[in-house]
C-alpha cells in the first residue's frame, strides 16, 4: 500500500449519517461531564483556551489582518496577536471571535461525527495543528499544541470509525461546555484587558451587551449539538 493510498483510505467518510445510540451518549456525555468538572479539568481548559485563541486568529485573518502568533498559559489564560488597524470593523469582529469559538467548534464536531465525517475532520485538524506549531510564542502553548497533535494524529492514523465518532462527539460537547464555563468567568472576574472591556472601548457598546452576544451564540451552537445528539436515540 503507498502513503497516498493509506491518507486517502484514513479520509473518507463514512457512508451515511452515524447517529449515536442511548450507551453511546450516555458514555460522551459521562466522560465530558468527567472531564469538565473534575480535576482534569485544569489541563482540559487548556483546550478550550487553544479554541479560543485560534477563533481570533481565524476571524482576524479572514479581515485581513496578519496573524503573528499566540500564547496558551498554565493557568487558562492567553492571547493571540493579530497586526492590523487598530480600530474598525476588522478589530471589533476579531476581539469578538474567542469566547463563542469553543461552542462554535464544538457544535461542528458534533455535526461532523454524526454526518459520517470524523476522518477527515481530524485530517483537518491535524493538519491545522501542524500550522499552528510555527506560530506559538511559549513552551506552555508548544506543549498544549503537541498534546493536540498528537491525540489528533493517533486517532486518526489509527482509524476506528466509532471510536473517532465517539470521542469527536466528546470533545465537542467539553468544547461547548467549555464556553459556557469561559463565560461565566469572564462574567464573574472581567478585567480591563478582558475582551469585553477591549469591545467596549472599542465600539462604546457596553460590555454586559458583547456578553449577552456570546451567551446567546452559545446557547444555539448549545441547542443545535443537543438535536443531533438525540437523532437516532431510543
């Protein structure tokens, strides 16, 4: 068998939609509650933290600024920089981006894995992570990056269509709640470098209101993943 053949068998779909059954989500939804409110919980938000500074990179780019590089720290906190203007529409909509990045990957993970699509998903990712290695700016993000990569590439190369629909489906559902988790503290402990204050400088437009535009972002991505987790269950 060549590498092209052995990359192209590990990208294609599965054939038709691969809904979940009752122990099947009954398992996805045991092991992210797990995740998310236990002790791993510390590592795990490192995640979702990764999600959020790539949603600014991505929306930074598509208006038209450069993106540079960026930073995950050991306690949850980060930034991405993006060179650009320093006002305007390109500026507001890229400071926006992080917080409802997590529900919005999430969401898209769920869809993928219940579509029949988790192979080439991870293929997508693994070859997003690898971009992402030449623009990491600390040790801390170098590991989280090659954790990512490395979950990503195992479960990918060794292909198991359940197992990759599964814990697709996992991580979507960590990520979700992993907004809603960012949210809440932001809510709880917004600082003046945080980007509600950054949006409200920006636009004058009160920070409670850029709030209340990630939470209901959130709360569609959150209903949107709750739909195609229960099509198909008994």
């Amino acid at each position: 068998m060549t590498w092209g053949t052995a990359i192209r068998e590990r990208l294609v779909p599965v054939s038709g939609a691969v809904p979940l059954d009752a122990a099947g989500l009954t398992v996805v939804l045991v092991v992210a509650a797990i995740l998310c409110w236990g002790p791993a919980w510390q590592w795990v938000r490192l995640g979702a933290t990764l999600v959020h500074e790539v949603g600014h990179a991505v929306v930074g780019i598509l208006s038209g600024r450069r993106f540079t590089g960026f930073v995950v720290a050991g306690n949850a906190s980060g930034h991405a920089i993006t060179v650009g203007p320093e006002r305007g529409l390109g500026r507001i909509a890229t400071t926006w981006a992080g917080y409802p990045a997590p529900a919005v990957v999430g969401l898209a993970f769920v869809w993928s894995a219940a579509q029949g699509y988790a192979a080439a998903t991870l293929g997508l990712l693994l070859l997003g992570s690898l971009a992402l290695l030449i623009r990491v700016r600390s040790v801390t993000t170098v590991a989280v990056v090659g954790a990512a990569l490395a979950a990503t590439g195992s479960l990918w190369w060794w292909r198991s269509d359940a197992l990759q629909a599964h814990a697709l489906t996992t991580v979507g559902v960590i990520l979700i709640a992993g907004a809603w988790r960012g949210l809440a503290s932001v809510w709880r402990h917004g600082r003046a470098g945080d980007d509600p204050a950054v949006l409200r400088r920006l636009t004058g437009v009160p920070a409670l209101l850029w709030i209340l535009s990630w939470a209901l972002t959130c709360a569609g991505a959150t209903v949107a993943a709750a739909r195609l987790l229960l099509t198909g269950v008994a």
